[in-house]
C-alpha cells in the first residue's frame, strides 16, 4: 500500500517477522477501530484483539473521547486469558496519564506475553516510550505490523498531531468535461445515487463540513450523512452573512450548525445593521455564529484545532475550494468524475483561481489510486506537503 504524504510515517523500532496470523488480527484491530469512526475526536481510532493459543478471547475499541482505550476493553473482555497472551493494537499502547491511566500498565498488570504494536503513536507524550515501557516489563513487542493500513486509518490524527490542524478533505463531484454545474448553476444531480451513498458515509466520518454561502443560497443543503452514521458538525462561511433566513442548515435540533463571518465594522454593528439583525435571527434558530478578524480557511482551521476537531470535510463550491487548497486547508482530495457531458463555458469548474498560468505548475497529486462507485470514477490523492514543512 502506498503510504499517504501527508500522513507523516513514524519510525519503526524494528522490522518484525511478520506471520499472516499477525496480519489477519491486525486487520481484525483495524475492523474494530473503524467502528466509532466520526466519534474520537481529538483522540485516534484504536482497535485490540487478545490472543491465547490462536483463539481471540478479548477484543474492543475507543469508542470517544474520554472513555476507555481498546485495550481495557479487549482485557476486561479477556479476563483472567489476558495472561500469558498476545495482544494486538493498531496504535502504540498510552504511557502516561491523560483522561484515563496509562494503557501500557494495564498490559503489565494483566501479565500479557507479548504486543504487536501497528504504529508508533506520533504524539510526543508517547512517541516510543509505551514500547519501552512494555519492553523494560519483559514483555515481547514487535512494531510495525500492516503499519501502512494503520497510517492511513489514523491519517486524520497523525496531521493533527504534527501541524496542529484538522486534516482537510476537498470533495467535489464533477461531469466528464469538468463542470459541477449548467451555465445557469443547476447541479442536482452531477452523480449517481451510489455515490451520494458514499459521500454519506464519508460525511460519517468527518467531524465537519464547510461550506460557502452561496452554496446556502443555491443548493439549500441538508449535509449530514443521512442516517449513515455520526452527522459531522455544518459550518457555513460568509462574510457578509447575507443568508437565507430559511434553511436546511438552520435545523439545529439533531445536527449543529456553526457560521463563522468577520467582525463587524463599526457601522455594521449598529442596532438597525441588516447583517446585525441576520445573526440575531439565525442565533435565536440556535445556529452558534463566531466572527473572525479575517474570514479564510488559514484562519478557520487553528480556530477548529482548538473545539478538537481531527478532519474537515470540504464541500464547497470553486471559489472557496481554491483558497483552501491556497491556504493549506487541504491534503486530500476526493473527485467523483461522472459520464456525463454539459458543456457550456460559463459553466463552473470544481476549482476557481490558483494564480497559475502554466502547466508545469500544476499541483499534481500524490498516492493517486481510482475506484468505481456505481456509475462513476473516484480518484483520491493527496497535495504535496509544502517544502516547507
């Protein structure tokens, strides 16, 4: 598997000898963490299975922030079996105290033989001293097993970590020539109803949405995973809060949504400012409204670091896609290419203006692999990390 850019591979301690009983409860680790995906946030989405003489006879996962790692609940599952046992884990073992005490001592108390350990944790309260704490108990650990698969499960959590950011997500659905919609801004519907599926269990596991107003405006979208599972936070950017006082988007008793605008200039914030009266009436819909001193995604993302969020899922139109690909807002990019033809050269394009007049400064995507999803292609890819970095 081609290990993601952007999802910083950790170093391994050592190169296991890898056995396909170690591979096959290592996927089994990735199957339970993949349960509360869209529910951990700020934390990683962690599996455990318990081994004793090739039988499993414990397993569990994190299912949220603030309760039990996989690992309590893969050794309370286990029992008195945990002793003398091989225990499995998708992400390192905790070492120290945070909501809940240190993993790796569980494992100690319970007297396990050995743990396979998928990746190191990047977090650099841990980052290795989990293994070594384990090691220094005398308990084998070996490191490494399907480390690209637990890479690109925990992606999200391994950007957060290194650049203190969500990981951003572009998603666009586009026709065969590249358009997103007719000349006149009708859209519904650019894909089939299996990728829409898709797109619902995608939203499933992201912690937010965004979206511009416009899309508001046009398109009045729900943006919710439609009965797939957890319904990510919707976020809405506009500057001049000039929105529809009517919306999807204000229906805030099951799912929350969060407009984030820039601060009102003097006049704006006068008792009779239409702008003042909009943000009144969308607050009394219970719609939370943040004002920024400077309304860009570089701004957006620190302030979503910080409520705990791990991934962003954007879903906006050209204009404000190409600023947060401008901004560093994104490191993954989904598209749906659907077989179907509209033409038209007014007609709008997934991406707006990048500022870039040649080909060979193209931004060209890395890990690109495509799948089909009923009718339609989807390419996913990754930007190049900036040199910077």
């Amino acid at each position: 598997m081609t290990t993601p850019p952007n999802s910083t591979p950790e170093p391994l301690l050592e190169q296991p000898h890898i056995s396909l009983s170690d591979r096959q409860m290592m996927q089994r680790c990735l199957e339970l963490a993949r349960q509360a995906a869209g529910y951990t946030a700020p934390n990683p989405m962690v599996g455990s299975v318990i081994v004793q003489n090739g039988r499993i006879v414990g397993e569990g996962f994190h299912p949220k922030a603030g309760e039990p790692h996989a690992e309590v609940f893969a050794l309370r599952a286990a029992g008195q079996q945990a002793q003398g046992a091989t225990v499995y884990v998708n992400l390192e073992p905790c070492s120290h105290f945070g909501r809940t005490p240190p993993c790796a001592d569980a494992l100690i108390a319970a007297k396990v033989a050995r743990v396979v350990v998928g990746m190191i944790d990047p977090n650099p309260k841990v980052a290795g001293s989990g293994i070594e704490r384990l090691r220094q108990a005398g308990i084998e650990v070996s490191v490494g097993v399907e480390a690209a698969a637990c890479r690109k499960l925990n992606e999200s959590f391994v950007h957060r970590i290194r650049y203190q950011r969500p990981f951003g997500i572009l998603k666009y659905a586009m026709t065969l020539d590249g358009k997103i919609a007719t000349a006149i801004g009708h859209s519904a519907w650019v894909t089939s109803p299996d990728a829409r599926a898709w797109v619902h269990q995608l939203r499933s596991q992201c912690d937010a949405i965004i979206v511009g107003g416009n899309t508001v405006r046009c398109d009045n979208p729900l943006l919710t995973s439609h009965g797939q599972g957890h319904n990510p936070l919707r976020i809405v950017m506009s500057r001049s809060l000039d929105l529809p006082l009517q919306a999807q988007l204000w229906q805030t008793a099951e799912v929350p949504t969060l407009v984030l605008t820039e601060v009102l200039t003097e006049n704006q914030n006068s008792p009779n400012s239409p702008r003042k009266d909009i943000q009144q009436k969308l607050e009394q819909q219970g719609v939370e409204v943040i004002a920024l001193p400077s309304l860009t995604p570089a701004q957006v993302m620190p302030l979503l670091y910080e409520r705990g969020l791990l991934s962003v899922l954007w879903e906006c139109g050209g204009t404000l896609a190409a600023k947060a690909i401008a901004d560093g807002a994104v490191q993954k990019v989904l598209a749906f290419v659907a077989p179907k033809i509209i033409g038209g050269s007014q007609a709008p394009s997934p991406i707006g203006d990048l500022g870039l007049s040649k080909m060979t400064e193209a931004l060209v995507l890395e890990a690109v692999c495509w799948q089909s999803v009923g009718v339609d292609l989807l390419l996913e890819g990754y930007l190049p990390t900036p040199s910077s970095d």
